[in-house]
C-alpha cells in the first residue's frame, strides 16, 4: 500500500490514522459475521458505524477492542498491527471502550468511581460539571443518564487516543443523549481523541460525527461523510434501515435478553469491565471457557427436561 493511502492531509500535515482495519472478519469460534471490513478512524474524528441490527456493530468494535481475536485481517493502531490483547490495548494504546452496560460500580461514591479509572477527576468534571455536586453519592443511586455521564466522562478523563463507544445512549432521554455525543465531539476536537461510535440514534449522532460508516450483513456498504450522510438519511434509512429497525423499547428488549446469559456469568462480566477501564488483566480466562460452560449446562437441563417429560 503505498504512503498516501496510508496516511490523510490535515491541514499541510501528513497524519496517521489512529485505527485502520485492513480486511477484517470478525465473528465467534472461527467463523466470520463481519467479512472484509476497512474502517479508519484519524485523531480527533468521530466516525459512526449505522446498520441494522445483527449487521456486526458489536462484533467489529468488541475486535478492534482486543475483546476478540480476529478471524482473519489486521487491526492497525496508529500504523502498527496489533495483536494484544484488549488490556494490553487500554493500558499501552490508549483504547477505551464505553458499552450501554453503563459500568457504574453501585457502592462506590461518583468521586471513588471516577478515581477507580485512572484518570483526572478534575478533567471528567470539566466535561460533565452535572456531577460535581454528585460526588459523594453512591453510583447505584445515580440516575441512568448520570451512571452514563459517570461512565464516559472516566473514560475521556484517561485522554483516550482511541474511544470505542457501543450504543452509550440507549435508553437515554434526548437531552442526555446530546450531552453524551456532545462531550465525544469535544474530546475529539480538543484533545485529538478518534472516536468509533456505534448508535442506534443515526440522525443525532450523524450531527456530531465526521464520517460514517454504513454496515449491513457484516460489510461494510457506504462511506460518507457525516453532513452528506444527513442529507441523503432517509434514502439511507429506507435502503438499509427500516425493515428490520425496531422501536428504542423492543431493542432495549431484545439486549437484554441477550445480556442475561451475561448476568448468570457477572462475575465474568465484573472482571471484563475492570479490565476494560483500569488495563489490568484481572483474569486469564477465557470466555470460551464460559462457553463451554454454558453449552454444558444446556445440554444437562435439556436432558433433564426430556427425562421429566418422559415420566409424565
Ligand atoms: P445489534 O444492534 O443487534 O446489537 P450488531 O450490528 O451489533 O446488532 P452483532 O451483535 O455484532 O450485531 O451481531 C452480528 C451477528 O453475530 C449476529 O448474527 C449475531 O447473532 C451474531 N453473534 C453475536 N454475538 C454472538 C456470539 N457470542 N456467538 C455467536 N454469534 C454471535
């Protein structure tokens, strides 16, 4: 590939992108739901990733994180190929991940919370100043809005160089909503943070993004920029969109009860998070262990119910 493919004119400079996924296939135990997929994302750019749902959102973000080994394809950190794995990526490449899970950790104070990520207390406050007078209050009694605030603002406050952030804002009032992409937007103009954002509010986000990335069926099928992307929305959304879009309520639905096989494993899901913040591995076992766990367990109450039924 040669230098200029590799590397965009910024105002008179040669600058690098912070993330380049070269034909990347993503997907679980070996097979692929994202095929070919080249994303870039450049310091201080916010880039959506819209699709539908099962289009490979997730899945993509969860491999650029480190989260899962990639199928097949690199993932370049600002111009490196990089294999560690996503502790590795949030201690020494400046990764950070913000999920809808909003990982709030009840029985610490906000100030405790926001300290427990590394970064600077003072700096979150300066991006979300709603949480100055909530420093004392435990995060379990923060409102969603403010566990989310709580939740990004740490995250920011590490001057991530890379911000990977999966629906941040589902479920969250309008107004939250714009505090969120908005405090995004300013970290990217201010402190040069390149942001991938998956979320399901496509017209708002596209207001605060740079680029966007469409993706349907684990490719990825358009590239625009953001203010072209507005324009040409319903024409998107009618293409790509709608058909399988649900409503905000059936999609929260739907997540969690995809996310309860996570709450039977929160331990699991407990170790992932501080990983996730602090870039400490706090455990080595892999999630295919649990896999293998659950499969198990399936099988067994399967079993048992065809014997019961057998009785009867
Ligand atoms: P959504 O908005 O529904 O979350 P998405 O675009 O983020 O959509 P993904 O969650 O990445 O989509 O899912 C892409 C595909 O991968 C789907 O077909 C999904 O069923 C499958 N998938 C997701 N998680 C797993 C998993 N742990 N094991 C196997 N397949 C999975």
């Amino acid at each position: 590939m040669s230098e200029t493919s590799e590397t965009t004119v910024v105002a008179g400079s040669m600058v690098k992108p912070l993330l380049e996924t070269r034909n990347l296939q993503a997907g679980y135990q070996g097979r692929a739901v994202v095929q070919g997929a080249n994303i870039t994302v450049y310091p201080g750019e916010v880039v959506c990733l819209l699709g539908p749902n099962g289009a490979g959102k997730t899945t993509t973000l969860l491999t650029i994180a480190g989260e899962l080994a990639p199928v097949d394809g690199l993932v370049m950190l600002s111009n490196v190929p990089t294999f560690t794995p996503m502790y590795q990526r949030v201690r020494d490449s400046g990764v950070a991940m913000v999920t809808e899970e909003r990982l709030v950790f009840t029985k610490m104070s906000t100030r405790d919370n926001l300290r427990i990520g590394g970064g600077s207390v003072e700096d979150a406050l300066e991006l979300f100043p709603e949480l100055q007078s909530r420093l004392t209050v435990r995060g379990g009694m923060l409102s969603g809005g403010e566990q989310q605030m709580l939740a990004l603002a740490r995250a920011l406050s590490r001057k991530p160089k890379l911000l990977l952030a999966d629906e941040l804002s589902l479920g969250l009032a309008p107004l939250i909503v714009d505090r969120l992409l908005g405090a995004v937007r300013t970290a990217a103009d201010q402190q040069g943070t390149g942001a991938l954002i998956v979320e399901q509010h496509a017209r708002k986000a596209l207001r605060y993004a740079d680029r966007m990335y469409l993706m349907a069926r684990g490719q990825i099928l358009l590239e625009l920029p953001a203010a072209e992307a507005i324009t040409r929305l319903d024409e998107i959304e009618e293409a790509y969109l709608r058909g399988t879009a649900e409503t905000e309520e059936d999609h929260i639905e739907r997540k969690r009860r995809k996310d309860k096989r996570k709450q039977w494993r929160r331990q699991r899901v407990r170790e992932r998070e501080l990983t996730r913040l602090t870039g400490n591995l706090v455990s080595t076992r892999k999630a295919e262990e649990d896999d293998n766990y659950f499969e198990l367990e399936r099988v067994r109450r399967d079993r048992a119910m065809r014997a019961r039924r057998g009785k009867r």
